[in-house]
C-alpha cells in the first residue's frame, strides 16, 4: 500500500511504525474470510483491509476523526484472526491500537458514550469495585428488559448468578513448592477474574505446586492495562502496566523469577506486548524483561512433567480463545495437555471465530457480540460434548451465557485430573 506521509509526520515514532505497517498491506482481502464482524455485517469497512484504509485516511490527513469511521473501528473486536491470515505479516494489532489512541485523543464522543467508558475503565480493572458492581448488576438484572439502552442490559445481564467469595490465595503472599523446587514462578492473578471466579487461580497455584513449582503472587500487581489500552486510555494502560513490572521487577531481583505465568490469555497477550508499549520510554528494558518472563499456563505446563492420565470418560470440546490462538499463536498446547490427563478432545467448526467477549466488547457493542456468541454455543454444542474448556475468563463468562453445559477452565481440568477437586462449574451444572 503506498503512503504519503510527510517528514514531519514521519518524525512522530507513532506515526513511522504505523506507515510500516500501512506499506505491508496488499490489499489482497485473505482477511476478510476469517473476520467476524464481516461474517456478521458484510460491510467491507468491518473488515481489516476496510479498516486499514480508514485508518490510513485519518492519519496521512491528520483529521478529526469522525463518527462514521470511529463507528467502524470500534466494531473491530481485536480478534486479531487476520493476523493469522495475513500472508504479507500485516501487524494489523499495533496500527488498530494506534488508530484507537489518535481517536481517544482527538474525538469527542457523546456523553452517553464518555460515560460509560469512564465507568468500564474505573470498575472493571479493580477486584473490589467490580464486585460491588456485580452485586448491584445481579441485584438489577430482573428489571434488564427495562433498560432503554442495550449496551446498559448487557451490563445487568453480565452479573453471574453466583458471586464467589474473595479467595485469600490472590493476596501477596509465595507458596511453596510441593517436593523438589524446580522453578520460581509470579501468577497474575488478573483483575476481573478475580471477582468473576476465584476458582481459577486456586487450580493454579495447586497445580503448579505438586509439579513443583514456588508460586509467587507479587505485591503491588493488578490489571494488565488491556481493558483500557484497547480503549485508546494509553496514560492509563501505561500506568497499569507500569506497576506490574514494577513489581516482577522486584521479585526478579529478590528471590528470582523463571517465569509470569498467566492463565487469561487477553492479559498474556498485552503482558508479552509490554516491550512493544514501552519502546523508547525509561522502562523499556524492563518491560522487555517482563515480555520475556511471560508465559500462558499451557505453555509452562508443557515445559514441566504433567503425568499421563487414564481415560476419564468424558468429552471436552475446547474452546480456542482468539487472545491465545491469534494473539499469542498457542493452538496446541491446551488440547494436547487436555488429552494427555485423559479426556477425549473436539473442536468446533470455525474455531477461529471469535465468541464474542473480547474484553468489554461484550459491553459496548451487545448487538454483534449476542450474534457471534449464538453461532459460537451453536457449533460447540454441535459436538455433544460433556463440557466445555477455555483458557480466557471472558470467553468462559460469554458462552456460559448461552449454554446450559459447564464451561471451565482448562486448567481446572488438568488440575482435577491429577489429583485437584472436581471443578465447582460441573457440579453445579450435574446432578
């Protein structure tokens, strides 16, 4: 794609590593067949390619970006399946991050808009307040249909039917490896899961332990920043983010560090982007350190000797996270874990099709996210499968939404298998 950026515009770093991505661009259109919101809308400005010259506009022109085209990358979910299509390597992730920043920065929305953005940004990356929220969203979900706003009945309609109580094993705190220590590794424990499902972390920490593992759960550590960096807010993710490695960097130091293991694939995906986020700036070697300590549970599980397990019985048909298989190109691991503790494997048809969630998507635009979570339950329930398994707590929340079958955590299976309890999400589904 040819670009007409001046020197000037050049100048800007921002700007000069969005014109490199903007070059890369064939216009080919391999994106389009595996884009969600062109599946649903066939609109080709809801594709990548279509974005892409949207963003190429807005930006060669230096203009106030406008409703239509902020309409369009809004709709984009980050799935970021185009990348994994892409035969020219187009890194679509950092210019639509880019564009989403400039629009922040230089496009006033309506005050409905600003608000509920500042109120998603000023909740959900904080346990306590999320909680709170969910409390009162539970409360408030019988009058949903009252709501005159869908984005508003979307947020009481989100709140789970069972809130679990705080678990003590996210407070700062190391434990200690069962048997032989073999590695030294920081769990994040995230932000919303822990409000939304505490069980998670638990499975986690257990794991790790018996397979010998000294579990450090950092002080100082909270939201990734993914929440509001896609959101544009990057004085904000920055701040977020900032603080994690603040506080890795410290154990780092202390008692040593193999790795950052983190069982929601959104928030791997923006921890192993750190260094990216932060290039050019004073933190930029230790965000790069961080980037590189970083790993998805399914990858350091495969690094340590998970015990083959005898056939279990049942079926779990997996669901690919888009923030694992796209964002961070894991598409083995998860379901070769899975079989090897004893359950038999199945996947959906079009498993590189986003569920829907992704992130406060869900939220902000109910309408399109409802549709692919309907054609996401329809082709995993397909497969008759006993349960189902996800790697990403906002996958897990959006499909449990639409299906009467248990959704878990995959590391709640394996945890289960090699000697864990039965995960809460199956006997509260069976009798």
């Amino acid at each position: 794609m040819q670009t007409t950026f001046t020197p000037e515009q050049l100048a800007d770093p921002a700007i000069a590593r969005s014109n490199k991505i903007l070059r890369t661009c064939v216009h080919c259109g391999f994106c389009t067949a595996t884009c969600p919101t062109y599946q649903v809308l066939g609109d080709e400005l809801d594709s990548p390619r279509g974005r892409i010259y949207l963003i190429k506009d807005m930006l060669e022109n230096n203009r106030v970006p406008d409703a239509k085209t902020v309409g369009h990358i809004d709709r984009c979910l980050s799935c970021l399946a185009c990348m994994t299509t892409c035969p020219s390597g187009v890194d679509y992730m950092h210019l639509v991050d880019h564009a989403r920043a400039y629009i922040e920065e230089n496009y006033r929305r309506p005050l409905g808009e600003r608000a509920l953005r500042w109120l998603l940004a000023r909740i959900i990356p904080y346990p306590g307040r999320f909680r709170l929220a969910l409390l009162g969203a539970k409360i408030g979900r019988p009058f949903a249909r009252l709501m005159p706003d869908r984005r508003l009945r979307a947020m009481l309609e989100m709140a789970p039917k069972v809130i679990p109580p705080v678990s003590r094993n996210d407070d700062p705190q190391v434990f200690a490896a069962q048997g032989e220590r073999k590695m030294r590794v920081a769990l994040m424990t995230g932000c919303a899961q822990k409000a939304l499902n505490t069980d998670i972390n638990d499975a986690t920490i257990r794991l790790l332990r018996r397979l010998g593992c000294e579990v450090v759960i950092a002080r100082g550590m909270g939201c990734c920043g993914a929440l509001t960096h896609h959101m544009g807010k990057v004085a904000e993710s920055h701040h977020a983010a900032a603080a994690n490695i603040a506080a890795w960097m410290a154990e780092k130091r202390g008692g040593g560090l193999d790795a950052i293991v983190i069982n929601t694939s959104g928030c791997g995906t923006t921890v192993k982007d750190y260094g990216r986020m932060f290039e050019g700036d004073a933190l930029a070697d230790e965000a790069a350190q961080v980037a590189g300590m970083a790993m998805d549970i399914s990858e350091l599980l495969m690094k340590l000797r998970v015990p083959v397990g005898a056939d279990k019985g049942l079926r779990v048909a997996y669901h690919a996270a888009c923030s694992l298989q796209h964002g961070q190109q894991i598409k083995t691991f998860p379901k070769e874990l899975l079989k090897r503790v004893g359950f038999e494997v199945v996947e959906p048809a079009d498993s590189h099709l986003c569920c829907g969630s992704a992130g406060t998507y869900n939220l902000l635009q109910p309408e399109i996210s409802a549709q692919l979570k309907a054609r996401k339950v329809q082709t995993l329930e397909a497969k008759q499968p006993d349960l189902i398994a996800a790697g990403n707590i906002g996958c897990m929340m959006q499909i449990g939404s639409g299906t009467g079958i248990p959704v878990v955590h995959t590391v709640e299976l394996i945890d289960w298998a090699t000697g864990g309890p039965e995960p809460r999400a199956i006997s509260a589904n069976w009798p």
